[in-house]
C-alpha cells in the first residue's frame, strides 16, 4: 500500500482543520485531524490477519475480458484519512468494449416524445460540468468471492440529469426514462447478457441526484469506467450506473423491463423477475458495514486485534451500529461500534475502528447490525457482508 492517493489531496479536496466545518455539501470531508479518532495507542503491529473463507480472486489485478472483465478493490488497503479510491484501483465491472469506436464527437440519441433535439453532443453538455461530489459504487453482485472488492468511492464531476433532461425536452407529463449505453464486446460472456439499460422515474433521478459523469477524481472518465460518460445514480446499486451512455428514451407507464433489469432483479432485491420496469423497486443500497482489515497487535505484553471497518449505503446517517463474534453455535452478543467521526452522510463509507480480544481460539464470524428497526437493512440482516477469522 503506497500512499499514492494523497495526490489528490489540496486538488478539489476541502480540508479543514475540524471536522465538518468548511465543505460544501458536496465536498469531501477528510479529517485533517484524524487524531481525535483514531486510536493512538502506542501498541505495535504484530500482523495483518487475512478474513477466512473468502477464495482466492487476486486484488487490482485486471481479469477476463469485455462483460466478464472485473478488478477487484482491495478494501484493506483503505486509509480512513482519504475516503477515494484512486481511479486505477476502483473496481471494474465491465471493460471497455472492445467494438467501440467512440467517436470525437460522442452523440447521445433522444428518443420518446420530445419537443427538443433528437441527440444531445457531449460537448455541447461540456459547459454544464460541474464537480459531483464522493460517491460510492458498489456492484449488487458483490461477494465473499471478491473479498467485497466491487465497492469503491471515486469523487465525479458531470451534468445533474435535471439538466440534461431539461436539453432534451421531453414532452410535458414525461414520467420514466430509459438510459442505455453501448455495450457490444467481440467476446461472448460466460455470466452476462449483453445490453446495459435501466428504466428511471424522472423524480427518481431528480430526488437522487442523479448525474452524467464525464470525470472521476479530477480527470476524464477512464476507459473501463464508461469513457467518455456514464451515469451515477448515488445510492443505487451499479447496474444502474449505465457506462457508455448512448441513448436516453423518454418512456411510458407501461415500458418493458430491459434485459439488464431482468438480468439484475434478484441481486437488486425485486420480488422475483418483473415483465414491466415500472414494477421494479429503486434499486437501493441498503445500510451496510463490514470490517476491512484485522491487525493484530501489542500493547503493554497483551495482544489484541484491531479492526478497520466501512459503514455505507442507506438513506440517513446512523449511530447505532453493533458489532457480534459468534464461534460456532456459541450464544454471542452484540456490542456498540463507535463511529469516528460520527457519520454525517450516506454518499460515500464512513470508517469505524473496534478494538477486539478474542476470548478463545478458533473461527470467528464478524457480523455488524443497526440497532434502529426504522433503518433498512437487508443484506446485513441476511449474513451477506458477514467476515470469518481464523484467531
Ligand atoms: N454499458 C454498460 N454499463 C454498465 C455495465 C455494463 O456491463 N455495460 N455494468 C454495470 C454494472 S453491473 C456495474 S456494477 C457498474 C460498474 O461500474 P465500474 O466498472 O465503473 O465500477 O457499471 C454498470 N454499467
Ligand atoms: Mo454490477
């Protein structure tokens, strides 16, 4: 782990001495002052304990090719003081198609009933770049496999859907539209089918915050994350997050659901697999935690375990994260988890650190739970995200 991505600090960053005092709502808060919660003991570094269980996919290491493409974020490497993942290591779901010849002059189709232009010019949209913002991605179809590696945080600049729709002028009443993008690869895919499009409510797009990204962490859009634009939809799962963006279709009411929907409605939590797209419920990520990396450690001739964790998704911030070490069938409890600093937004994770004493050796399951019922919490109450180690 190098502490490359410090680069970017001073760049678009807002620092600041406290806390929460000096960004924009839409900056990205970084702690100078990580201090006041980190915890400073002076214990020493025994080793980092690998999470059991988990498989043997290598981490940032580009694999497969096309729709098969994936690279996988190594969330241990996460420095609680800089919550962006440099652009090289975010995680890739999807590689650049290799039958696209994108040209200079990147057109997207408007279709639907429209009093404006049948195709908006990316660089006509150039003017109304703005700076976007963390957010958070992460693939619905994440897992242990990946060791959670297809969940990152990049800071984006674009053109807020609201804009882009109030270009297209789409007839008055307009209700959903259709995002696609192009996704035609040489290579045929063992797991997907080809296509990349998702039906949206235009409020749902407006309410999110939905925007046209054109760059990631300060520079155009890399080639694998959808170059030269793509959709983000903060807090929705990354299916949704069109790559390639060619076309935007105003549709009605009664709009089948795409290929890419049907493909993704059990991993975006429908009840099975919906024929219409207005029947498919907002593809959101719900409240989530998981440790990210286990130390263990010494201090005063005691040996401890340290963990580093993310807390992500949801629609509020919470303060009522638990955290449980279950072995075996034995009875386990759950105990607080303080977040430091406490969690002010939903867009992008938040960190958390525990500090841990095994009571006995063997395998430990890790699970993290919201003790607020009002909060949704689906795949954490499923085991989804839960961790093993091996003490
Ligand atoms: N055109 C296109 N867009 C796409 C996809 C795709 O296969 N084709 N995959 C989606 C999925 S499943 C995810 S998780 C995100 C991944 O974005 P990333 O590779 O930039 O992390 O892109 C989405 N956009
Ligand atoms: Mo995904």
């Amino acid at each position: 782990m190098t502490r490359d991505r410090r680069v970017f600090l001073g760049s678009s960053l807002c620092l600041s001495g406290a806390w929460l005092v000096g960004c924009g709502d839409d900056g990205v808060q970084v702690p100078a002052a990580l201090g006041a919660c980190a915890p400073l003991d002076d214990s020493e570094l025994l080793e980092v304990l690998p999470f059991a269980g988990e498989g043997e996919a290598p981490l940032e290491t580009p694999l497969g090719a096309g729709l098969d493409a994936r690279l996988y974020t190594d969330l241990a490497a996460l420095q609680p003081d800089e919550p962006r993942v440099d652009s090289d290591r975010f995680y890739v779901r999807t590689g650049y198609p290799d039958l696209l010849r994108a040209p200079d002059d990147w057109r997207i189709a408007v279709g639907g009933p429209s009093r404006g232009p049948t195709e908006l010019r990316l660089a006509e949209l150039a003017e109304l770049v703005q700076p976007m913002g963390a957010h958070l991605l992460e693939c619905s179809g994440n897992g242990a496999f990946a060791h959670f590696g297809m969940l990152s945080v990049a800071e984006w600049s674009g053109v807020p859907m609201t804009e882009v729709i109030a270009r297209a002028a789409p007839a008055p009443g307009a209700k959903r539209l259709l995002v696609s993008g192009f996704d035609q690869h040489s290579q045929p895919s063992e797991k997907s089918v080809p296509g990349a499009s998702w039906v949206f409510t235009l409020d749902e797009l407006a309410a999110r915050g939905a925007f046209l990204a054109t760059e990631m962490n300060g520079a155009p859009l890399p080639r694998d994350h959808g170059a030269p634009v793509r959709l983000v939809m903060p807090g929705w799962y990354g299916c949704t997050c069109i790559k390639w963006v060619d076309e935007l279709r105003f549709v009605g009411d009664d709009e089948p659901a795409t290929a890419h929907m049907k493909e993704f409605a059990s991993r975006t939590h429908q009840d099975g697999v919906p024929e219409l797209a207005r029947s498919y419920r907002p593809a959101e990520i719900d409240l989530a935690a998981m440790p990210v990396r286990l130390e263990r450690r010494r201090a005063g001739g005691r040996t401890f375990v340290r963990l580093l964790g993310i807390l992500w998704g949801g629609q509020r911030p919470t303060d009522a994260l638990e955290i449980r070490f279950a072995r075996g069938a034995e009875p386990a409890s759950w105990t607080p988890v303080e977040v430091c600093p406490a969690q002010t937004q939903n867009r992008y994770w938040s960190f958390w650190w525990h500090r841990w004493t095994p009571p006995a050796a063997g395998a430990w399951e890790i699970r993290l739970r919201v003790a607020d019922a009002s909060v949704r919490t689906r795949r954490l109450d499923s085991g989804f995200y839960a961790r093993t180690v091996v003490v």
